[in-house]
C-alpha cells in the first residue's frame, strides 16, 4: 500500500469490496487508487487538477493480507494526529504509522491487549520503554508482561530501558495477588505497592514464569530512596488521571474506591483525590477519617460535579484527600479504612461490576482477593482484613530481592 497525502475506508463489505460507497457519485470519488475500497476521511477538494501531481510517495508496504485476502497496489491519503498517520485499506482497515518513518504503530490500550503475530513479524528484537506507575493496579504492567509473553513465544528478545519507581522503595504496601484473581488490573501476584523498577519485575515475572529474561539498561545516578521529584526530572503525565506525584503516592489507597459506587473523582481536576457520591454523608466521612488517625493524611470536606465518569453532571459530596507525610504513609492500608469507613457512611454503597470481565466485583480483582470484601461485608474492622498482609510482604520481600538491580 502508498500513502500519498489525504484519504479513509469504509467500504461494504457484505458484497463487492471496491463498490461505490453509497451516497457517493462516480463524479465524485474517481477511481483514485485504483479501485473504490477506500473511502477518504478529508475532504475530496483537497485533492484538485492543481496539486494533485505534487503529490509524492510518502511511504510503501508491499502487501498487506486482510481476511486472507492480499491487496496489492491501493492508494490512501492519510490524515495527521500529533505525529501519527492514519490511513484504511480496503475492507475497512485502518492503519497508524509513524509520520517520518512510516513504520507500523499498533494500539495495545484497546481491545486488543497482546502483540499479535503479524505485529512481531519481521522484528529482531522489542524494546521496552516506559514510565511505570508504581502499583499493581496499573495496566503498563500488565501491557508489559503481556509482550514479554508474546516476545517469548515468538522467540524475541526483549529488552527494557529502566525508568525510575515514582515511589519511593522505603516499605511494601497490601497484599500479594491471589493468583485465581489475576486480571488486567492484577498481573502477577505481587504486593500493591512493589517498590520494583519496570526492568526488576521484568526479571522477576520472567523467572517465575519460565519466559527468556529480558535485557536491561539500567539507569545511572538512582537509588531505591528517591521520590521522583528528588530525581530532578519533570512529571510528566503517564495518564490524564495521573496528574501528580501526590496523586500517585494516594492511588494505592484511592483507587479501591474504583471497585465501588462512587466517584473516585474522575471527570474533575483531582481524580483520586476528591471521592464522594450524591448519597455519601461527608461531614461524617471525614469526622471518622480523622478520629482513625491515619498516619500521614489529611480529610477536607468538599462537594464537586465530575463532568464524566460515575455521577456525571450530578453533585457529589465528600472529601478530598491529601498527603501530609508521605514516608509514614501507607496508601493501601489507607484504602481499607476508606473502604471500611464509606460503606458505613452512604446509604446509596455498592459493589460494582469490572467492566471488561465477567467476575462479578471488580473490587476482587483491585484486591487480588475476595477476602476483604467478604469480611467487610460480614463487619470485620479493618486490622482484621489486614491481619496477613504482613507475612505477605515479607514473603514477596524475599521474592524480589534477587532481581533488585539498585541499592
């Protein structure tokens, strides 16, 4: 296929593949490309008499199979989005490449989760660069090890550029995963808060799962003590509910309120740090909250609208949460009490269903567990949910340890 410079696809596929598309005059839509299975996305008048002999190849594949069937030959012109083209095929496919090499970019946030054969076909190797978030929860993770998966398989190798932990190493948070509650949101059993490096748990999920280990560079000047804004590199978004560091270092704790009815506020300024729900009594909320005495933590009480996500355009009340002292901090142990304490406090309280799985609570897989479900709704208090959780990190403690790469 040629991408020249504007152009899409949605043909019908149910009969003749390079049938005008319906609506669309002969007159109109020329056969420029050769056929009509490509249907533009910019309008025709970009293309005139005038340019259209300006126009030069920006870049070629020599063939591209779609539904078993090889089509060679097709003309598109791509539009733009930041640095990325996209272009269709024929039987309404649509293509991403980079604008200055046009080498194939493939989405793996979407429903397709794992590299495919024909995303690895003709690689020699996959290189792995990206900023972790620090927690279990996190999908990098789970995206990651789902291509070191698929490199092993395929028999690539891989290699990971470190990047640093966003947390600081200083303690381990939660549980370790029960390996019958693995998910995207849970993808090895490892604690919540690992204190690991993406090359570290590389290593480690490699070896405990038999795949090839993968190649590292590591960084120079980091050590295991460092918050990332002791690093002096700028925070950069690793998500658009990532907005900073103080985010991060609550998200082991705030983000449980993800497998409830309320708002962990996404749709505002401050996702995972204002929580609340329309039902939710948040003067009382807060009032627990401080006479728990969380180490680390500070409760005000705030009503807000999120502008999408749970409770969209509705008034929620609650609070917002801020991180006082974040080295006595413990987000997790956190998210418990949080847990513990808003059930008792909203009379509107669920559980909610993941939206990916089928698994009935999406808390279970946030937890790795259905224990502290199960125990909370039967009234258990929180240092009673939490009672194993200190045999489970000084077990993962002597796990990772031999994968640990800094001091």
């Amino acid at each position: 296929m040629a991408a020249l410079g504007s152009c899409s696809v949605t043909p019908d596929v149910s009969g003749d593949p390079f049938a005008l598309p319906e609506g669309t005059s002969a007159v109109e839509w020329p056969l420029y490309g050769h056929g009509f299975g490509e249907q533009r996305f910019s309008p025709l008048a970009e293309i005139t008499r005038a340019n259209i002999g300006t126009l030069g190849l920006a870049f070629s594949f020599d063939d591209f199979v779609v539904r078993g069937r090889t089509h060679r030959g097709a003309q598109a012109t791509p539009i733009m989005v930041g640095g990325t083209l996209y272009f269709t095929g024929p039987w309404s496919v649509v293509y991403a490449v980079d604008a200055k090499t046009g080498v194939p970019v493939y989405s793996l946030h979407g429903e397709t989760k794992r590299p495919t054969a024909e995303m690895l076909d003709g690689l020699d190797a996959i290189v792995i660069d990206m900023q972790d978030m620090a927690s279990r929860y996190t999908t990098y993770l789970s995206t990651q090890l789902e291509v070191q998966d698929a490199a092993s398989e395929a028999g690539l190798p891989v290699v990971i550029l470190d990047r640093p932990n966003p947390l600081a190493d200083i303690h381990l948070e939660g549980n370790v995963l029960d390996p019958a509650f693995q998910s995207f949101v849970g993808a090895h059993p490892i604690t919540i808060r690992h204190g690991m490096t993406a090359a570290e748990l590389g290593l480690l999920v490699a070896a405990e799962r038999g795949w090839a280990a993968p190649a590292v560079v590591r960084m120079e000047g980091w050590n295991r003590a460092t918050w990332y804004d002791e690093t002096g590199l700028p925070w950069i978004l690793p998500s658009p509910n990532m907005p900073s560091l103080e985010t991060l270092t609550l998200y082991n704790g705030t983000c449980l309120i993800e497998g409830t009815s309320l708002s962990e506020g996404r749709g505002t300024t401050l996702p995972f740090q204002l929580l609340g729900s329309p039902t939710l009594d948040a003067d009382a909320l807060v009032d627990d909250l401080r006479a728990r005495q969380l180490p680390g933590l500070a409760f005000r009480r705030v009503s807000f609208t999120p502008i999408f996500s749970k409770h969209a355009e509705t008034l929620c009340h609650g609070m917002q949460v801020y991180a006082t002292d974040r080295d006595r901090l413990d987000a997790a142990a956190f998210g418990i009490s949080l847990l513990h304490a808003v059930r008792r406090h909203d009379p509107g309280f669920a559980w909610v269903q993941p939206n990916h799985d089928e698994r009935p609570f999406f808390i279970d897989l946030l937890l790795g567990s259905d224990q502290p479900r199960i125990m909370l709704d039967a009234g258990a208090s929180p240092a009673e949910v939490m009672a194993a959780w200190g045999d489970d990190q000084a077990a993962f403690s002597s796990r990772r340890a031999p994968f640990l790469l800094y001091e």
